[in-house]
C-alpha cells in the first residue's frame, strides 16, 4: 500500500463547528491520509475512556461480590453492549477527529447515557426498572452514535457507503433487545435475546468494515485506521484499566498500620500490575517489528485488588482471580505473537518462539492455581507474582542482541575542565 497526502485540512479557530472530514481512506486499493505524522490520542478521547474503565470496574466489583456462572454470563452480556459504544465512539474519532464543539457535546452526551447504563446494567437481573434503563440508555447511545454516522457522511463521502449501511443495519438490530422491555419475557428468554442481539451486532460490523465486507459492497472509496493512532489509544486505555488495580489497593487504607499481610498484598497486586504493563510494552521483545493493531485481565485484577480489604478468598473468588489473570497472560502471549517480527533469525540471544514460551505456561499455572486449595489468598497472590516477575526477566534477558553486555561501559563522567587532554590543550592555547 502506499500512501499519500492529496490536501492538507483547513482547520480555522474562529469556527465552533467544523467540516467533518474523513483523515484516511481507501482509493482503489491505495491509502491515503489527510495529513501526515502521528495523531495522539485526544484529551477528551482519554476522558471518555476514564469514565468507561470506572463503568468496568463496577461490573467487575458486582461479579467478584457473588462469583457463578449465572453472574459471569450476566457480566459478559452487560459487558458487550458498553463495548460497542465505546467502540463507536473510538472509531467516529479515528477516522473524523474534528475536536470542535459538536463533536465534544457528542463525547459528553454519550458519557451522560453511559452513566446510566453503568448504574443500572449490575441490577438487570434484579428490578424490571434497571433493565429498562440499562436497554434503553444503551439503544440511546447507539443511536446517537448512529446519527453522526449520518452527519458525517453527507460532510465527506470517502465512507459513506459503508457509514449508511451500518447506521440501517445496526439501527434494525437494535429491535432485537426490545423483548428486553417486557416483564412478561422470562429471564431465560431475555439472555438469549440479549446474546443473538451482541451476535447479530458483530456480524452486522464484519459485514460493513470488514475487508471481506468490503469487497463485498465493491466500493472506490472505503474506510482505513489510522494504525498509528489506534495503537495509542488501546496503550493508554490498557494503562487506565490497570490504574484501577493501584486505585483499590489504596482507597480504604485497608492495608494499614504498619507491615501486614494486607500490605503484602497490595504490594505484590502493584509488582502484577507493573509486569502486565511491561509485557504489554515489551510485545515479542523484537528490535524491528510491525504492530498487529491491536479486559480479561480487568476482573481478575479487581480481586487481587480486592484482597487488600479481605482476609481471605472464597474458592469462586481463587477462580475468578487466576483465571482472569492468566487468561490476560496467555492473551499477552496471542497478542506478541500478532506482531511481526522482522529480525533475522539469530539476532537476539533467543528466537521470538522461544522468547514467548514462558507467557502461556504462566498463563496455564495460573488459571489451575485455585486447585492448590490450601493455599491461602497471600500465598496465591505472592505465586502469581513471582511467576509473573520470572517471565519478565526471562523475556527480557532473552531479548537482548547476541553478545550484549548487562553494564554498559560509562564515559564522559568528569567535568571537561578536569580532563588532563582538555587542560594540557588550554595550556597550548589550542581550545
């Protein structure tokens, strides 16, 4: 593919709305952008994704309260739908980021429903209310995501085909949670029509963006991500959501006075969260590599979290905790693997296969550790730990260039004027 810069954007302060203008697309097959360089993630796109992490971690504080498959079935499918929406959202502002006011009302419009969303998707299975407001906050979203679809495809027409077809499609699948509204409905009936609905919505998606879809609807001009763009933004939502470990082991204070196991806890959930960080920016540890553009680990981490204000783990809770955790790490693992590797074979001390090995493995471990039933949660959390901080060194060590040393070599360490070369050339008069 390559790529080029057919016109630069005419961004004037003096508007309060500006044209909606599409910032890369597809022209028979070749890339183009609006601009070159790489956009970072916006102020308000990382508000929006505050927000989201906290409404996350209200579902997963409701699942880690009452742990069963009843409740994680539940969880997944209230899950879903806040996705979508912040999915619509992240997509409307890679490909037409205008950052004007409409656009910022949007952002917060959304947010407003989202937090209606939020309080009441935990209770759907509880009051005949809260699963009203959950569906129909949710399909509010939609459609207002939905109607600037519409907006922004008279404004710029290199996506308007695909936008048009998404906005009907996805506006008809909403129809499907309607027998959400109806008390009438058993609760048996409603997951199913809640999981055909989260289906037909992915299907309805892959249909549209996808480049199967796209060849499909045989159009010229077509939808493009800004790789770049995309790669920063999931890295700083990544952050935001283990920022919500650091926040549990400290609000409370319930890992004071002094040294305890509770601390001990809290300390070894931050050195998990750390090592989850590093393997993330780490990828497959290659020195020339191509990114593959790409929250299990968030329920997980709201227990070991949690841990801090517990004394001990009920076994749902040992389950929760290591599955969610090493089902992040062998994501971890799908995830280094997307990326390609362009180094020769040889250049590092091992090749990336090798490298990664320790990622499932841990991974495995981890999600049978509960079977260790004697284990206490302190004992639990510190295994984890410690498997977590062995993959890391083990990476990377392992990703260092054959022949390289552990301790660089310091020079330039003394002032100029107490070098004996520096002071013999003044005296000559030379410097």
């Amino acid at each position: 593919m390559s790529a080029s810069t057919p016109e630069e954007p005419q961004s004037n302060p003096r508007f309060l709305f500006h044209q909606p203008r599409a910032l890369q697309w597809f022209e028979d097959g070749k890339l183009m952008r609006r601009q070159d360089g790489e956009r970072q993630a916006g102020r308000f796109e990382l508000f929006l994704d505050l927000l989201y992490v906290a409404i996350l971690s209200n579902f997963a504080d409701t699942l880690a309260e009452d742990i069963s498959g009843a409740k994680l079935v539940k969880y997944i499918l209230i899950l879903a739908p806040s996705w979508n929406v912040w999915s619509d959202l992240r997509e409307l502002m890679n490909a037409f980021y205008t950052d004007d006011l409409l656009q910022r009302i949007l952002i917060l419009w959304v947010m407003a429903v989202l937090v209606v969303y939020g309080n009441n998707a935990p209770l759907v299975d509880e009051e005949i209310g809260a699963m009203r407001s959950a569906v129909g906050s949710y399909m509010v979203a939609r459609i207002s995501c939905n109607l600037a679809h519409v907006f922004y495809s008279f404004a710029s027409y290199h996506h308007r085909p695909q936008q048009r077809l998404w906005v009907v499609l996805s506006s008809l699948s909403l129809c499907i949670y309607i027998p959400l509204y109806f008390e009438s409905v058993s609760i048996r009936g409603k997951i199913a029509a809640a999981a055909v609905a989260i289906s037909v919505e992915t299907m309805v998606w892959i249909l549209c963006y996808s480049p199967a879809g796209k060849k499909l609807l045989r159009v010229r001009w077509s939808t493009a991500v800004d790789i770049a763009h995309e790669i920063d933004r999931f890295s700083a939502f990544y952050i935001i959501a283990l920022g919500e470990f650091l926040y549990l082991i400290i609000v409370g204070s319930y890992a004071a006075v002094g040294l305890n196991k509770r601390l001990l806890r809290a300390v070894w959930t931050l050195v998990i969260a750390f090592c989850l960080n590093w393997l993330y920016a780490h990828a497959d540890g290659s020195l020339n590599t191509t990114h593959p553009c790409g929250t299990r680990l968030l329920a997980g981490g709201h227990v070991a979290a949690q841990s801090v204000a517990e004394k001990e783990f009920e076994a749902p809770q040992r389950w929760l905790l290591c599955g969610g955790l090493g089902a992040g790490m062998i994501f971890l693992y799908v995830f280094a693997l997307l990326h390609k590797s362009n180094d020769e074979s040889g250049t590092l001390i091992l090749d990336k296969p090798f490298r990664l090995i320790m990622r499932p493995a841990v991974g495995i471990i981890t999600i049978l550790l509960p079977l260790a039933d004697h284990l206490n949660a302190t004992d639990v959390l510190s295994i984890i730990m410690a498997l977590f901080v062995f993959t890391l060194i083990w990476e990377t060590i392992t990703s260092l260039k054959k022949g390289a040393c552990f301790w660089e070599t310091w020079t330039d360490t003394d002032y100029p004027e107490d070098k004996p070369e520096v002071h013999n050339a003044k005296n000559e008069g030379t410097v």
